[in-house]
C-alpha cells in the first residue's frame, strides 16, 4: 500500500530521535563514550567522539538518499528533487570538510541502524581503534525520473558522497519498502 506524503511525513517526524537513542545506547553498552551532538568545525554530528575526531552521522533514508528506501514523491518532483540535491550536498560538504580537517567520518542509514545494530557498532568500533580504517562508499539517491508507460518504472540517480563525479543510475519499479522495524511492546488498553 503506497502512503500519501502527509502519512510519510508523520512517519519520518514521529520516528525522529529513536534511530539516535538506539544507536547511542548500543555504543554505550558496547563500551564507547562519546559526546551527544558536540560542535566541529563542520555542524553537529549526531555522535562524536572527540579526542579519537570521529563523527558519526545517522541519515534518513528519506531526506538523505537512501539507495534502498528513498520513495519519490508523485507530485512536485521539482521540488522535491531540489530539496533531495541540497540535503545531499550539505552532507557532502560536511563530510569533505571534516574529512580535510583530519577527523573520520561515519555516514549510518536509518535502517542500519534498526536492522544490523551490531554491525554498525562494529564500523565505529573500526573507525575509532583501526589505524587503516577507509570510509565505506556512501552512495546515495539524488535524482529520480519517473519513466513513461506502464508499470510504475523509474530511473534512479545515485552519486557516492565522497566522489559526485561519479554517477550511476539504475531502471527500477517505484518501491516503498520499508525496512524491518523493531516490535514494539504491546499497548494495553484502557479500562
Ligand atoms: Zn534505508
């Protein structure tokens, strides 16, 4: 079932902090102390550790590109491919910048974050002890052209963060898969 922008939206707003609050308790359990949100030279990353100069950014799929969940939207495609392209420029110049500085750079999606916990865990864990530690690829969606004809196809525009001349696209049905979400403990009803 396709959801309307609005349901999107409340979906993404309501879910805010959670991707954060589950990543920063699983750091601190695994036995990494950082600092929440602490100024760099280059805006706020969502974790950083200061002293080791990692950061640690977690990125809606939506907002950011996800190559696997960005949903375009059907109406204002100008608009929304516009905002698409500044959201990933923006992480791009941070990252670049902070990079230059001499600090390591995490770019986590959302859905890592809920579906492979301990894995990311483990990226940062590399990022702050491994001395040959390389960013992975960070690729992200930032155009997406709906195709005429029949079946809802699309062109996917994608460009790694860290290099933008380098473009790839793919020809794929419109998806809004969602990715796994944790259960939720169950309500109990009023009486
Ligand atoms: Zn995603």
């Amino acid at each position: 079932m396709a959801l309307t922008r609005s349901e999107q939206m409340s979906r993404i707003r309501g879910r805010d902090t959670s991707p954060e609050r589950l990543l920063r308790s699983a750091l601190w359990q695994a036995g990494l102390r950082f600092r929440l949100q602490a100024r760099t030279p280059s805006g706020r990353p969502d974790v950083v550790f200061a002293r080791a100069r990692v950061a640690i950014f977690i990125d809606g799929c939506f907002w950011h590109g996800c190559p696997e969940h960005y949903v375009r939207p059907r109406t204002r495609s100008d608009f929304w491919s516009a905002k698409l392209q500044e959201n990933v420029g923006r992480d791009r110049r941070q990252t670049l910048q902070l990079e230059a500085d001499g600090w390591r750079v995490c770019r986590i999606w959302e859905h890592q974050v809920f579906e492979a916990l301990p894995e990311v865990v483990d990226t940062v864990r590399a990022a702050l002890q491994d001395a040959e530690w390389n960013p992975p690829p960070s690729w992200r969606v930032v155009q997406v052209d709906a195709l005429p004809g029949e079946g809802d196809m699309e062109q996917r525009w994608m460009e790694d963060l860290r290099s933008p001349m380098e473009r790839r696209s793919v020809v794929a049905q419109r998806s809004t898969r969602k990715w796994k979400r944790p259960a939720r403990q169950p309500q109990r009803g009023g009486s």
